[in-house]
C-alpha cells in the first residue's frame, strides 16, 4: 500500500476535506468504548488538542488492539470524518492502527491529577501531560516574542560567554569550572589553590550575567540583548530561584532611567500580549486546569500602566503598613533590601499593579549602577510582579571611568581581570543601561504555574540535577 504522509494533529484540525485519507502518528491519552467500538484519543504534542480515532474492534487483530494502552505510541491510518461527539470537528475512522511503541501499565504518567512534586520526579516523561505541553509550547512562543521584540526595534542578539573569570553582580555565587584534580590540589605557601596550571590559567567559573560583556557588545553596535544560561550557586530553596535559568538582557546605548522603565514596561508587555495571541489554546487550558484568574491577569497588565515608584517612596508605604498593623515577617527600614513578602504588599495589596522600584541605596546594589545626585541611591530599576515578585532587574551603568573605580575601590572588588571593564569608561564613554529579564520568572507569570522548578524543563536547584 502507498505511504501516506503524516499529517500534524494540529493541522488535521483545521482541515474541512472530509473523506481524505490521513496518516497521525501520536501517543494515547485515554481508550474508552465498547467491545464493538474503541475511540482513542490521541496527541502528537503539536497541540494541546488530541484527535479522536473510531476503531471498529472487529477489523483489528485483538492482540493488537490489547496493545492500544493508555501512554502507546500508535501510528493510524484512516478516513477524516466530520465529528459530533469528539470535541473537534475532525475525527478519524481508523483503516490501520500500527502499534509503534507498546506502554506497560507502569507508565508514571498514567493517572492524572498526580501533583507536581509527583511530576517532578518524572521529569523526562511530563513533557507528555497537557499541563507541561501547554507550559513547554508556551515557553517556546516567548523566546520567539523575545527574539522578535528585539530584532523589529534594530537591537543585535549578542552572544556572550557562559564561562568566566568575573563576577557581574559581585554576590559571590558562582560555580567553577576547573579541570584541576580535586583530589590532589596543589596551594601556595598561603595555602591559597595555584590556578596558574589550571585549563584557563586563572579560576574561572559559569556566568552569573552576561551584563558586563553586554556592555561591551552595546558600545560597539549601539543596542544589543543577550538571551542564554545564566548560573547561581544561591542556595536558595524557593519556588521562585534555580541553580541554571535563562536570562534576556538588553544593553543600550545613550538611555536614561524614564526611557529604561519604557522599554521594560513595552518588553514584558508585549510578551504577554504574543502569548494571549498565540498561546489561545494553552492557555485556556491552564486558565481552566491550573489558574482561574490566568487571562484576566494577563489582560490585565497588557491594559495597566505600571507604577514607577521610587525606594524611598516604597519604604515610606511599607513602614505606614507596618504601623497600621501590617505584620511582615522581615524589618522594614530605609536601606534594607526588600523582601519578596514587600514587593508582594507593595504589588498585591497596596497598588494592585506592577511597580517599577527605582533609585535604591547603593549599597545593596551592584557597583556598576549609575549613582545618583544625592550620593546616596543609585539608578537601578526593579520590576516587581504580582505573584512573581522581583521579574526584571537593571540599571542606568555608570559612565564616569573616576565614580566607577571608586565604587569599586569602595566595595573591595577584584578588578585585575576586568581592565577591559573600565576600557569601556576609559575610550569614548558613554550613557548606557539595560536590564535582565528572568526567562523563567516571565514563563511563571504567563502559565500561572506555582513553581520556577515546573516551567523549565529539567530543573537545576540545591540537591537536584537529575536528567
Ligand atoms: O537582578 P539580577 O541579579 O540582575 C542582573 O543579573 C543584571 N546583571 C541584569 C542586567 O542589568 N543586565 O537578575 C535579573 C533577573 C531577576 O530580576 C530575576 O528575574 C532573574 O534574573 N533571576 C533569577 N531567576 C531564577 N532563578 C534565580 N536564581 C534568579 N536570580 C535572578
Ligand atoms: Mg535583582
């Protein structure tokens, strides 16, 4: 018999030639019917839509039909029907069903309504659930809106290194990357490790930002944004924090603090609308199944200005708070950072909107933030989410070669290996800020899931790299 091609259930479904014959090759989500009759519904992860396939029992082998589990990989061949009771317009009245790969009935995935701690474990074989297809299709939409935002506004993907001798954001949480036998280390008469013999020479480690390399790459050709694996050694066990998540940073030239908060605002709001556009389907599954109030949200900050809120200003909200009987479980207080259960208050109950937190005391920012007037607060820019907290984090740079060395004189930081750093301060320099987007964080908003761990694929975090 002449092969016939296989079609994508996503675009079965928009087909009207009823009565074609049609190839689907996918995985069994259920099996229901009678002895006489079998519908399976059937999902190829195109779409989160399964294809119903009508098998007439009696035309099949029984020990083939025995072998159409919940989980089997099946390829069928048959005649579309229109379809009444299926849920979709197309169905398909199977002439060959072939068994691909058979599903014994210890698949993990077997039984829904397991809970995601369950799923975790399960990793490599979630991606077959329609909670996980829908957040995994979704995800892939997003880089496309990112890649997308960025290329129609004349900003260049700038690719920058994963492994280095520098730490961006000066926190001390890097991991390294050595090819030095850890069994037999060779240190210095201080007792300090001898790097010098080491793959690179020097102790380097991945990447917490690709910020200061951003930076270069903007100075050159006027707007870049990166867009890769960025990697924290925090422990911090949260569902909002990962050991390896992706971060989108735009860097651009000759901008200020008012046009940083404007391309913030237009970014996130511009992703959220390509999902509400693209990712129909999904999401009203995840708004029915995971968060019932995940497209009002959506809608409404694609429709909100957010707030711009300067630190002090958000203290002073938070201390009347705290006076009115608010109980936080963290302090309060001019120069503190904010905690998460803050930024919710001021997101959630105060403003109800998202806020963008400027000009915070520099010293609980990094040192390359342009520094204020007042000598005491800088020009960095927090988004803060409802749900999701802190989304976004960047800052206007400090563009004077003499302000920035003393920063970094001030805050002790090793700068031998970033005289290229200052070069950037030293030749031409120039007014430039950007930011960095939490991919995951973003994804997180845009699902409605609960945890960072269950919109990445395979999660890195404290006592976990399995898969
Ligand atoms: O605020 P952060 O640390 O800023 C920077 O790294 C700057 N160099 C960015 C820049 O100006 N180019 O991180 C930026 C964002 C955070 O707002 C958050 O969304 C996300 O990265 N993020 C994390 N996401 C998941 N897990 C973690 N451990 C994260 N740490 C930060
Ligand atoms: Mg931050």
């Amino acid at each position: 018999m002449e092969k016939i091609r296989r079609t994508k259930i996503v675009d079965l479904l928009q087909r009207e030639d009823y009565g074609a014959q049609v190839c689907v090759k996918g995985w069994v989500r259920t099996k229901r019917g009678s002895k006489a009759v079998n519908f399976i519904a059937l999902n190829d992860g195109s779409t989160i839509k399964n294809v119903q396939v009508v098998a007439d029992v009696e035309k099949f082998d029984p020990e083939m039909v025995k072998l159409i589990t919940t989980g089997a990989c099946l390829s069928v061949v048959g005649e579309m029907v229109q379809s009444i009771g299926s849920g979709q317009n197309v169905e398909i009245q199977a002439q060959q069903i072939e068994v691909l790969g058979e599903c014994p009935a210890d698949y993990p995935m077997q039984k829904k309504g397991q809970t995601m701690e369950y799923m975790r474990q399960y990793a490599h074989m979630r991606i077959r659930t329609n909670t996980f297809g829908a957040v995994f299709r979704i995800r892939h939409n997003m880089a496309i809106a990112i890649h997308k935002f960025f290329h129609d506004r004349g900003f260049f993907y700038f690719h920058t290194p994963l492994i280095t001798a520098s730490d961006c954001e000066g926190a001390g949480e890097m991991f390294q990357v050595t090819t030095k036998n850890l069994y037999d280390l060779k240190k210095d008469e201080n007792g300090q490790i001898i790097y010098s013999d080491d793959f690179f020479g020097k102790m380097t480690s991945l990447t917490v930002s690709g910020q200061l390399e951003g930076e270069l790459g903007a100075t050159g050709l006027g707007q870049i944004y990166t867009f890769g694996p960025t990697f924290r050694a925090e422990n911090s066990n949260t569902p909002r924090h990962l050991a390896e998540f992706w971060m989108i940073e735009p860097e651009v030239c000759f901008i200020d603090l008012p046009e940083l908060m404007d391309l913030e605002e237009e970014f996130i709001k511009y992703c959220v609308k390509w999902a509400l556009e693209n990712c129909k389907d999904d999401l009203e599954f995840l708004n029915k199944m995971i968060d019932k109030g995940l497209i009002e949200r959506l809608q409404s900050v694609v429709e909100t200005e957010f707030v711009r809120l300067p630190y002090t200003e958000g203290i002073k909200i938070l201390e009347e708070a705290v006076k009115n009987g608010h109980k936080f479980e963290f302090p309060v207080s001019w120069g503190c950072d904010l905690a998460s259960e803050h930024e919710r208050y001021l997101v959630e109950e105060h403003f109800k909107k998202p806020v963008i937190m400027i000009d915070y005391p520099k010293d609980i920012k990094a040192f390359y933030m342009k520094q204020n007037e007042d000598g005491k607060t800088v020009q960095g820019t927090d988004v803060l989410f409802p749900q999701i907290g802190e989304i976004i984090g960047g800052s206007v740079r400090e563009e004077s070669y003499d302000k920035l060395m003393k920063r970094i004189e001030e805050m002790n930081i090793p700068m031998k290996d970033m005289w290229w750093y200052l070069d950037t301060r030293k030749y031409g320099s120039c007014p430039h800020g950007g930011f960095g987007l939490g991919f995951e964080r973003l994804i997180l908003f845009v699902t409605g899931m609960q945890n960072i761990r269950d919109v990445i694929p395979f999660p890195r975090t404290p006592k976990t790299a399995d898969f």
